[in-house]
C-alpha cells in the first residue's frame, strides 16, 4: 500500500516519464551523402595505373603518387602533366622496370611497389612505404629513394603499406600489414583471417624501428591525430579503425575507434578535426540480393569516430585514398588509371 503523498510523488514520475517517451529522441546527426560520380580526372601516363596514396609537399605542389611500375609521380600541371619525382634503385638497373614485359603483380617485388606516401614539410623529405623494400625516403628534389629500414626486432618486413609522419618530431608511423604474406597475394591476409601484421615507429633522431604493436589483423593506413596524441590505424579486416595512443595517461593503449561500412585502405586527417577512410570495398548489406549501382568508396568520421559523410562511386570503382586539401577531395585507387578531384560539393 501506497500513502497519498508518496503516490502524489510516483504520479509525478510518471507524467514526467511519459512525457518524455512522447518527445521525439534527438537524432543523430545525419550522415552526408557526396558522389564521386562527377570529379575530375587527371589520367596518369600510359601503362601504368595505382594511384594508392597521394601527398603534396610543403609548397602544396602535387599531388604525388606511387604507380604500378615502383615510381612516384609528381603532376606538374597540366602543361607538364606527369613527371618522375622519385623510384628505388632497381627502376634504373633492370629493364623490365622501365619496359613493360610483364604485368606489374610479376615484376613489384624487383621494381619496388610504393604505397604510403608522406612529406616531411620542415625538411622537405618524402617517406615512402614501399611494400617489397621497406621504409624508404627521398630529398625535396627527388631521385633515386634511400633504404631507411627493412626489418624491426629481427623480424624482416613483408608488406609495408600506410605511413604518417609527426611533424613536430619527424617520426615515422607506419604498418607491416603481414609478416606471413606479400602485398601481391593480399587477399590471402582475409581469407586466412592473418593477425601478423604490426604497428612500427621509426625515430627521426636516433635513426631506429620499433615495434608499437604486434599481432594485427591486416593493419594498412595510418594518421596522426590532428593534436598528435595518438595514431589512427585501419584495419582491412575487421573493418574497424584504432587508435593507439602516443601521449598522456592512455599511452600505449590500443582501442576500437569506429565500426565501418567496408574494407578500409588508408586513412588522412580531414580539415575539420577528423579523417578520411577509403573503402577498397563496401561490405555486404544483409538481405541484398544485388549489388547496387552506386556503392561506399569513403567515409568521413569526426574525432570521436562517428561517421558523417559516405563519399559513393559507380559500381567497379574503389578508393584507396581521400585526401583533402583546400576544401576539395582528391581521391586516389590502386585499381585505376586516374587521379580524382573532386571540386562539386566542397
């Protein structure tokens, strides 16, 4: 039994209960929808195609790009177009580098592969992951690329693949996406669900590799945080970004950032506070019976990890980078002959 004052009180409760289950909830933000559909392209030369990562340097020149043949390519506009900024030593050695004689899956592992690229802008130097010949950098006017590094405890690299660089400090973050398998047979790192990859730092002052974090399921790209506190980290499988934090009480701690609608590649910092996810591919929707006309290539997520915008592209076409720069996207995919520019919405 219930005195009248306290059912006074419990009617009280109540009122204001239903009260609010009668307001509609706050819904979340929702989410941007931009096509790519309709960006420029920028057609990279004959031949070759991979445009997996791109950088600009610290006069925001570029962008430049790594491409199926183990160059990078700087655009010097469109009277110029593509010319050769830098290539590992073996591009001037062999022929098959210079003269197409086989598909390029044949012939990266001797001519170089690059993938992650990143400008030093204080010293004006390119780092560049390369995913056969492992950590390498080249001066601000190009050339032939020196080895910095191409092993870490002992352990030899296997795939290099995402980098970043602190500009404050010089380091270098950077992913072994496997230690088990090449960046040729990558697929294989999904179908035998590989947690061999690694998480590695190289120190700008004392010239070393260390390992950050080992045993990863297909880590790939890399970015520093815009207040430089921790590391974001794509995983390709599970389809989850990280971060591992570099300063403060969670140091060294490795947490889920953000669940994601596909298979990432690299990730950059946007211009406001958060990052740009490529998507190599978007994961199956459950219930789909066909595959849609147009599908997920990118996702922007804020700080907090919450994703606000989906960048969508024809069918066929997949995303390896988002950059942005200026208020405009460019967009870069290791399967295409292109470059895209995005310029419409932004």
């Amino acid at each position: 039994m219930v005195c009248g004052g306290a059912m006074s009180r419990w009617l009280v409760l109540l009122v204001g209960l239903l009260t609010i289950s009668l307001v509609p909830s706050c819904a979340a933000a929702e989410v941007k929808i931009s096509p790519t559909e309709w960006s420029l392209r920028l057609p990279l030369p004959d031949g070759v195609t991979g445009a997996e990562s791109l950088a600009f340097d610290a006069l925001g020149q570029g962008p430049y790009t790594g491409v199926s043949d183990g160059r990078v390519l700087k655009w010097d506009g469109s009277a110029v177009g593509w010319t050769t900024f830098a290539h590992h030593a073996n591009y001037r050695k062999l022929p098959m580098c210079t003269v197409a004689m086989a598909p390029s899956e044949e012939t990266e592992g001797l001519c170089g592969r690059l993938l992650g690229l990143a400008f030093h802008l204080e010293s004006g130097d390119l780092y560049m992951a390369d995913a056969y010949n492992g950590l390498m950098r080249v001066g601000p006017d190009g050339g032939e690329a020196e080895v910095l590094a191409t092993a870490a405890d002992g352990v030899q690299f296997n795939f290099v693949n995402g980098l970043d660089i602190d500009q404050v400090t010089g380091d270098v973050y950077f992913t072994d996406s496997s230690v088990t398998y090449p960046r040729r047979f990558n697929t294989e790192i999904m179908m035998n669900a590989d947690a061999t990859g690694r998480l590695l730092k190289y120190d700008a002052r004392t010239k070393q590799v260390t390992v950050l974090k080992y045993s990863l399921p297909y880590p790939n790209g890399v970015a520093v945080s815009h207040d430089r506190m921790h590391i974001v980290v794509a995983h390709t499988l599970p389809c989850q970004a990280y971060r591992y934090y570099l300063q403060g009480p969670k140091a060294g701690h490795y947490e889920l950032l953000a669940d994601l609608p596909g298979y990432p590649d690299n990730v950059r910092r946007d211009e406001n506070g958060g990052y740009w996810v490529a998507l190599n591919q978007e994961r199956g929707r459950p219930g789909a019976t066909t595959r849609p006309v147009r599908h997920l290539v990118g996702v922007r997520l804020d700080g907090n990890g919450v994703e606000v915008e989906e960048l969508t592209a024809a069918k066929g076409v997949t995303l390896s980078e988002v950059t942005e720069r200026k208020g405009k996207l460019w967009l870069g995919s290791i399967e295409l002959d292109y470059i895209g520019l995005l310029v419409a919405l932004y």
